[in-house]
C-alpha cells in the first residue's frame, strides 16, 4: 500500500472565511511517522484530512490552545457559573484544570444556566478535560457558542446540553468539538419552543445515554447540521428529528452508532426524521456504522429502529459506504424495506467489548473503508 502524500488542511480564519492548505509529506516524515505542523492560530478548530494520492486514509479534528493572554482562565475552586455572568459578548474561557464546575443554582432542578452572549468554553488541555454539569438553555438572540474539551453531563435530570428558550431566543452557530456528552434526560439538541437555529456542527466527540430524542428540533428555521468522526451510545428514541421546515442540510459522517433508537414507544421514529421540508433539504449519512438498532420484540409501534419511515422523509437523500449489524427492524418497516442495498451493507464489526464502551473495530475490511468513528480504527 503506498504511503501518505499528503495533508490536507480546513479551518474558519477570523474572519468567518473558510480556508485550506496542502501539506506535502516528504520521505524522511514518512519515515519517521510524523509531521509537525508550525504556525497554526490559537484558538481554532481545524480538520485534516490524511491523503494518499486522490484516497481519504483518515480524518481527524483537533482545536488548538488559546493564547492565554487574551482569556479568561478558570481554575479548580473558582466559581464558573459567576465567570460566565460576567464575561463579555465573545469571550473565551479557558479552563486550565480537570476539575468537577457546576453551571447551576443549587435549587435549580432543571439544572440549566440561561445564556444571553457569545462564548467560547474550552478545556485548555485535551488529555486533561474539565467536567461540565449542566445544561445551557438560550435565553435571547446568541450569535455562538463553542465547546471543546470538555465533559458535558446532565446527570440525569438536565432535560438537554443544548435548550432552544422561548422566542426571542435564536442561536446563529452551535460548535461542539471534543467533548464527551452524557446522561441528559431528554436530548443533546432541544428545540421544542420551535425558534430558529442557524448551524450546528458536532465533531469528534462521544455521546451516551440520552433518555429521548437525541436532535429534537420541533419547528423554528433550521439552516444546517453537520456531525463528524462521532460516537453514539445508548440513546433511547428517534435519533434524529427534524419538524423544522425550512431548506436544511443535515449530514453524519464516519459516525458509530451502537444500540440506538431501543425505547418501545409510539414516538419512537426510528434514525432519521424529516418529514416538515421538501426534497429540496438534504440528509447525507456516509461511512457510518449501525450496531444493535432499535429492538427484535416489537410492542405495538412497529417502527421502532427503522432507517426511515416513507411518511416521515420528505428530504432528499444521499448514502454511501455505511454498515450496519445485529439490527433486526432496521428494514422490515422502512421506506427501504425492498430494497436497501444502496443504503448500507450488512457485516460484523467485531467490536473489542462494545457493552462497556470499546467500539474498537476487528473487522479489517471496515477498518480499511474507514468506516465508523475513527478513534475506533486502529
């Protein structure tokens, strides 16, 4: 097999412009395993995409240390949720410990912290991550929120990561980069109060046992959703559901998804739900990996772990390389229940131990196809 040739190099500069850069990879960097990337700006989330001649090997995200002198630092026994209130419009918070921070009132059992400015939240060390408790509900019109690095729990009774307040509230650009998400009651997304949402990109981050529907966006405007080299684990309704219906494009990209959509309820959709837009929206789902979907004793809602329902797609669609297994409802009621062929591919991943969370694949074709969530492919 020949070797890299290349890096190829994506990130948003300062001013809101996308950008991209060709890294050659000499034969000594071949030889030693590495290159060194020099002159990168802090604070920033880029993407590098590992090339051998015109073939992907390997995609990955990583957002770089902020430059501490224009921060505001947070340190184990600081109170966060008094940082947060008086942080100005587009702050950076760096949090430069691996402590436990709560962003919450004690009596508060919603557990939220309302938010009204653009902030940036950032573990400061990737291998050394704080924990984040709580949830963050928009309160008013909120240009960005970016988080990095951070453990996010909701310990079980924050009904989201993400809540959509009521009107006038509006977010413009949802980043989460980095992150483990866990334990919130309801979903990561929750836009039940149907106000609009600009772009959510979600990347390189895992998220476990959400009690519902994982994106619920009930109405409102909706622009894009775009999620990137993700874990999904133990999550109990419709995975994905869009009402919204405006043009969207909504994307997953080598994603792994293991026992997904499993409550037996009536509002249990199945993965994919858009079914308020018109075909001129997009859902784009490309080298992903399904394990354990839905359930095989059905009550009485029978699509409960379907793909899609024909009644509940009215998006356009495109699919490419995904895989699935041991997911016995996935087809028999689906839109695709014919013929899916073009959808996705039966295999076993061989996963190391997937019920206490090793999603490491055994399975050298997937690994070869770079198929799921790439920090599983070694």
């Amino acid at each position: 097999e020949k070797a890299v040739t290349e890096l190829q190099l994506s990130w948003i500069d300062k001013d809101k412009k996308a950008q991209k850069a060709t890294l050659k990879i000499s034969e000594a960097e071949v030889a030693a395993g590495q290159k060194v990337l020099t002159d990168l700006i802090p604070s920033t989330a880029y993407e590098i995409r590992i090339k051998n001649d015109k073939k992907t090997r390997g995609i990955r995200t990583f957002t770089t240390k902020a430059d501490l002198t224009t921060v505001i630092q947070v340190h184990s026994g600081d109170d966060l949720t008094a940082i947060l209130d008086n942080a100005k419009e587009g702050a950076y918070i760096a949090i430069m410990d691996n402590a436990k921070y709560t962003i919450y009132a004690p009596d508060d059992d919603a557990k939220t912290y309302t938010l009204n400015k653009s902030l940036t939240i950032s573990g400061y060390y990737s291998s050394n991550r704080p924990t984040i408790k709580g949830c963050i509900t928009i309160g008013s019109s909120v240009k960005t929120l970016e988080l990095s690095n951070v453990i996010l729990n909701g310990e079980k009774k924050a009904d989201g990561l993400l809540i959509m307040g009521k009107d006038p509230a509006e977010i413009e650009t949802f980043k989460v980069n980095g992150c483990d998400i866990s334990d919130y009651k309801n979903s990561v997304i929750n836009n039940e109060s149907k106000v609009n949402i600009g772009s959510i990109t979600i990347q390189n981050s895992t998220i476990s046992n959400i009690g519902r529907d994982v994106i619920d966006i009930r109405g409102g405007k909706l622009k894009s959703i775009e999620v990137s080299a993700c874990t999904f684990n133990n999550t109990a309704r419709t995975f994905l559901r869009n009402n919204s219906s405006s043009i969207a494009t909504i994307s997953f990209t080598q994603c792994t998804f293991y026992k997904v959509c499993h409550l037996d309820n009536k509002d249990n959709n199945g993965l994919f739900l858009m079914d308020k837009t018109t075909d001129n929206s997009e859902l784009i789902v490309k080298q992903c990996l399904f394990y354990n979907i839905g359930m095989e004793k059905l009550g009485d809602n029978k699509y409960v772990g379907t793909w899609t329902r024909s009644d509940k797609m009215k998006a356009s669609e495109t699919y490419a390389d995904n895989y699935y297994y041991d997911s016995p409802n996935l087809w028999t009621n689906s839109k695709y229940a014919k013929d899916y062929s073009m959808v996705a591919t039966e295999a076993n991943p061989q996963f190391i131990d997937a019920e206490n969370g090793n999603f490491t694949v055994g399975n050298k074709e997937l690994v070869g196809n770079e198929i799921g969530d790439p920090r599983w492919l070694k």
